[in-house]
C-alpha cells in the first residue's frame, strides 16, 4: 500500500520528465521492484527454515545457511553488473536467456538500457528473444531507440528486431527516438524493409483490432461486458481508455 501511495505522489513529477527522465526512473523503479522481490524469497526462505529447525537439531544435522533466488532473479542481476562471465555461466548450465522478472523485463531489455553491446549479443547468440515484451510491450529495440544507443539499435536491427513494434502506448521505437544518428538508422532500415506510412498505421491498429475480435468472440460466447473485472473494471471501460 505504501509503496503505491509514494507511485502516485510521483505522478505529477513523472509527467514533466522526458521520455529519456521517464525510462531512467523507470528502470530505477524497476530494479526496486527486483530487489524488494529476491528480499522477500529471502524472508521467505529463513522462515521456512526456522520451521525445520526442531527436526534438524532432533536428527543432529546442523541447518545450512543458504538463500537461492529463481533463475530470472540471478540472471537479470548479473546482466544489469555487465558481468559476462556469470551470465556465461548460467547460459551454459540452461538457464534461458529468456527468463523474466514480474514485469517482463529481460537480460536483454535490461542490456539495451544500459547500453551493455558485448552482453546483449551474448544473450542473442545464445537464443535471447530479440523481440520480447514486457508487461508495457516495450521490446529491447524500444528500449535501445529511447535511450539513442545506436550501435544497439544496429545490432537489434541485424537480429531481426520488428521496427513497427507497437508498445502499450501506441509508440513504436522511431516514436519515441530523440537521438538523430540512432533515429536516421531506424528510418533508414525502415525504408530499406519497404515500410510505407500505410504499413505503419496498419500496425497501429493491429491492437485494436485484435482487442475488437477478442470481445467479439466473448460477445458469442454469452459473455457479458459490463460484468466488473478481477480489478473492479469492466471490459466497456477497459475500451473507453485505450
């Protein structure tokens, strides 16, 4: 609760940064959220072994004293320190390159704001998704363009990045690139892949229209739109803000 009292305190200060203040804070936020989250498995982890400790001192084993954190946890911190070997090491032992944290961020997304190059074409070379969402549908190309690192934004593009990758807001990575080196080369690609304006609105509305088939197909199946959601909105009022 506290937590999100102090988010909408912030709001009206969020909204005069620009786009560049709002992914810093953002990424700040979220490296919170990770750090809040591994403590909480931690306490978690003490007081299921404080539980133990009668059977474990009757049995004349002592407890050992360890915390493990999920792999997405372990992985996404050694990337965000641009430790190359430690995120080797986990790639070799099987941990996915694709594992994410409660809000969708991967290694590579995390890579792409700190504008770690040699990380993130570890990451791609091992099977990364070079087009991962998180939970805003940001995909690394969106994060590298925002940030203007545009010898990841080259790499990205190289991989097979969508340039007409439409986040949650409707932006995709040229709308939200203030840089005009990085900003030329997603043009330029976008040209070079034949993208016309027509295509660009075409993606646009490719959320919409899904959204507009998603309830067409709950409106036959009976469903009724007015019913309140896990949130206490309805899917009326969910379409009337988008």
């Amino acid at each position: 609760m506290a937590e999100h009292l102090e988010l909408l305190a912030e709001m009206p200060m969020v909204g005069r940064m620009s786009t560049q203040e709002r992914l810093k804070h953002a990424q700040k936020r979220r490296a919170q959220q990770v750090k809040m989250w591994a403590q909480a498995e931690k306490e978690a982890h003490g007081k299921k072994s404080h539980k133990e400790q009668p059977w474990k001192e009757v049995s004349g084993l002592r407890p050992r004293k360890q915390v493990l954190f999920p792999p997405s946890i372990v992985l996404l911190e050694a990337a965000a320190r641009n430790d190359l070997e430690e995120v080797r090491q986990f790639l070799s032992s099987g941990v996915s390159p694709n594992l994410a944290n409660e809000d969708g961020l991967t290694a590579l997304h995390q890579c792409c704001i700190d504008d770690f190059q040699e990380m993130a074409q570890q990451l791609l070379e091992a099977g990364a998704d070079v087009n991962a969402r998180d939970s805003e549908c940001w995909t690394p190309l969106h994060a590298a363009a925002t940030c203007g690192h545009l010898h990841l934004v080259e790499l990205l593009i190289s991989c097979g990045a969508e340039l007409l990758a439409v986040n949650s807001d409707g932006n995709m990575p040229y709308d939200l690139c203030e840089d005009e080196q990085t900003l030329d080369c997603l043009e330029t690609a976008m040209a070079n892949h034949g993208i016309t304006q027509d295509s660009i609105e075409e993606a646009r509305a490719v959320p919409e229209l899904c959204m507009l088939n998603d309830l067409q197909s709950l409106l036959h199946a009976g469903a009724n739109l007015n019913d309140p959601l896990d949130h206490g909105a309805t899917l009326t009022c969910v379409v009337m803000r988008r």
